[in-house]
C-alpha cells in the first residue's frame, strides 16, 4: 500500500473555546462541521475534505510568545480581498495588523484572533 499524505487540518489552540467558536462563525460566515466541548472543526474547503479546527484541551495560548505562522485565507481576486476587508473590519475582535497593501502577489491584509492568531487574507495561488 502506497500512502501520500496531503495536508488537510490546520489546528490552532484557542484559550476559551466557546469565544473562538463564536469568533470564527462570525469570521468565515459558517457553522462548524463538528462541534465538541474542546474541539470544532470548520470546513475549509468546498467538498469537505479539508479543515480548519480550534482546540482548547492543549496547552493554552502564550500572547507572549512570537507566532511565526499564519491562517491563510486565499480569495480570488485582489478586489474579493479589499471587500472582505471592509466586512471584516466591522467585526469587534478584530483586531487589524496590517490595511491592505499590494505585494508581489496581490493585495493583502493581516488580521488577528483573540487569542493572537494571524490570519492573511490574500489572493489564491494559482496552480
């Protein structure tokens, strides 16, 4: 038997599960696919078959420590991006790192989660 893995679950740990749930409904205009007491899980894909999870049953969240990943966000165009800027700045904990800019790949911006989690929103990668 032959196995290649793919990437298919970005987990970040959250302090306060039911803050985060709430903040990434919000976030991604979604329900979770899989809800627990320390786990839920958000579909990160069209057909199901990658996910975006927060957990709080593992250690908590350091605000100290320097983070040196992101939660990427891809959208299809540099305008999809400027637009959902606007939308997201409106949400109360959010906190932005960065208004949209233009970089060798598209416009971006940065945005942070409660617990300190980046997350960019930039065009998609074209394959």
């Amino acid at each position: 038997m032959t196995i290649s893995p793919k990437p298919n679950l970005q987990l970040i740990y959250v302090s306060d599960i039911e803050r985060s749930t709430h903040f990434y409904k919000t976030l991604f205009n979604a329900e979770p696919v899989f809800l627990s007491p320390r786990y839920v899980a958000f579909s990160a894909d069209t057909v199901g078959n990658a996910l975006f999870a927060i957990w709080s049953g593992g250690k908590k969240p350091d605000l100290s420590v320097a983070r040196f990943s992101e939660i990427g966000v891809g959208l299809p165009s540099n305008e999809e991006v400027d637009v959902l800027f606007e939308k997201w700045k409106k949400i109360p904990d959010l906190k932005v790192l960065q208004e949209p800019i233009t970089e060798v790949f598209g416009r971006t911006f940065l945005v942070q989660d409660p617990d300190g989690h980046v997350i960019r929103v930039a065009p998609q990668d074209s394959a």
